[in-house]
C-alpha cells in the first residue's frame, strides 16, 4: 500500500513540474485537466466524499462524491457501482413503481 502511495506522489510531483515549465503553452484545457487529476489522486488516496443526491427507495438512492464528481448507485445487491445511463433509467423506474405503489397504499 505504501509503496502505490509514493508511486503516486512522485507521479504528482513529476507532472506538477512539467506543468511549472510549461506555464506559458498551456492552455485552459490542460490546466483543468491538472486540477483534475490532482482531485482523482486525492479520491484515490483517501477515498470519495459522497453525497446524497436523489433517495430512490429507502434502500436505493443515487451518490456523487464532492471531489472528482463521480456519480454511484446501489446496485441490486446493495453495493455501491458506477452510475451508467442504463442505472438512471433503472433507477427512475423503480422511483416511478415506488411512489405509485405507495400512493395506493395511503389512499
């Protein structure tokens, strides 16, 4: 473990350099995709911050980490996974199915 940690650092510290050396071709683009790079590391060092941004079911709801943006799910075991465009359709599926049948249940 500690020797991906400093794998990790020295990459950094590497492209921090180049990045210092060339400040004056760098455009928009490769200094967004710095910073980002540096919030991957930082996620993948320490692990995400999640947040939760949509409560499917009491046992389903949808994440996304502050740092790097990542968007996750449980999945149909309960496990967090990668939110893909097939998951969200899922997901509001199951929302749509969820409130119906609990609006049937209070009427």
């Amino acid at each position: 473990m500690n020797l991906h940690l400093i794998d990790y650092f020295v990459a950094l510290i590497d492209y921090l350099f180049y990045i210092s050396n060339q400040t004056k071709t760098l455009t928009m683009n490769a200094l967004q995709k710095s910073n980002l790079i540096i919030k991957n590391l930082r996620c993948k060092v320490f692990g995400h911050k999640l947040i939760t941004t949509k409560d499917i079911t009491p046992y389903i709801k949808e994440y996304k980490c502050k740092c790097c943006g990542l968007e996750l799910t449980n999945n149909y075991r309960g496990v967090k996974s990668i939110l893909t465009p097939e998951l969200k359709d899922v997901n509001i599926t199951v929302m749509d199915f969820y409130h119906r049948r609990h609006q049937r249940q209070t009427a």
